[in-house]
C-alpha cells in the first residue's frame, strides 16, 4: 500500500492512499490538485473545515464530477451544499462492512464536538487500514492485526498541563482530541507484528492548532 500525507494538523487534513483514495479533504484546492485525476473517492469525516473545505470540495465537483464522496448521513447536507450531486454521496450506516467496489469500508463513530467517524478499509489484496482523527478516545473501536494505523496523536497527557493556555481550552482538547497516551494504549492492544502506525494531527505548538 502507499501513501501520501498531504497535510495532517487543524490547519488541513487530506491523505492520499493508492493514488485513488482521499482520506478528508481539507486543504485547499492547489494542494490536491495534482492527484485528482486519478482519485476516484473521498472519504470525508466531518464538517470542520479542516477535514472539510468547502471551496475545495465545490471545485473538485465541478472540475471532476466522477469523483465519489463517502460519508456517513450527517455530512449529506454539506456536501450538497458544495454542489455535490447526490448520485455521488455514498452515504454508510455506520458499524457495518460495505463493498465500494475497489475495497471494503466501514464507519465508526468517535467522540468530538460534532458527528465523526473513523474508516476502516480493506482493499482487495486483503490490506487494511483504520483512520481515525478528532475524537476523544476510541474506546468502542476494535481493528485488530490491521496493516496500517493512522491515528490521532494530539497532544501529551503531561505536557498539556504546562502550556500557557486557558483552561477551558485545555479541558476542550481533552474532551474531543486524542492523546498520544491514548493512541500508543489502542496501538498496543490492536496492533500486529507487522503493523504499521502514522501518528496524525500531532500539535505543534500553537492553540490555534487544537480549534477543530
């Protein structure tokens, strides 16, 4: 499997996997531009505009109208609203396997202050994969001995206490980002011996950083 990072921070999100799938679509247009000829479906996972520009999505729908977004229920509206035609939502319950075609896909929903669920994938060559980003913890997910992990790894449990921060915005990122405590736990209890993790939507110093 391959994969590219093309952005991964509250300032923008997208990975591109496979060269056909995306993983959120939060950067600007110019940044992805390059790859959307040959991908063929979004993964989208919730409305903040970090994993969902909305100009963004409105070029790509005009420039490649081929391309298909996944999504859970919630994000319909907003996608619509982007001038998405709606023969290209594909709209999953979440907890259940579905055949998109070129993999397997199932959605879970996670813990943040909006609708959001992680992805778990498996592609034919039975490789899979979970990408999970914003959310609190990921107590009710499960993905043992999958190949790749890409998770969030927001900030450190001992750390955050000695930022120069409002406390309220410190209990807002406990309360909806995962800490790099709580991402090596779940690595530990689901990883395989061949496993491979990426550590995504690291902080970086600044509370901007933590707003989505």
């Amino acid at each position: 499997m391959r994969y590219n990072i093309l952005s991964t921070s509250s300032k923008g999100n997208c990975i591109i996997v496979n060269n056909y799938l995306a993983l959120d679509i939060g950067i600007a247009y110019k940044k992805v531009q390059k790859h959307l000829k040959h991908i063929k479906i979004i993964f989208v996972s919730h409305s903040h505009s970090d994993h969902l520009n909305k100009a963004c999505i409105r070029k790509i729908s005009y420039e490649y109208p081929n391309i298909k977004f996944l999504c859970a229920a919630y994000l319909v509206p907003k996608l619509l609203d982007c001038n998405v035609k709606e023969k290209n939502i594909l709209v999953l319950e979440t907890g259940k396997w579905y055949s998109i075609g070129i993999f397997n896909a199932k959605l879970d929903r996670l813990v943040h202050d909006v609708d959001n669920c992680c992805i778990h994938i498996e592609f034919k060559d039975k490789t899979r994969l979970l990408y999970a980003v914003d959310t609190a913890n990921l107590d009710n997910i499960v993905a043992k001995d999958y190949d790749y992990y890409f998770l969030e790894n927001n900030y450190d449990e001992e750390e955050i206490e000695t930022r120069e921060q409002l406390e309220e915005l410190k209990i807002r990122i406990k309360n909806t980002h995962l800490s790099k405590q709580q991402c090596d736990k779940f690595l530990m209890e689901n990883m395989g011996d061949n496993s491979e993790y990426i550590y995504c939507h690291q902080h970086v110093g600044k509370e901007e950083e933590n707003e989505n």
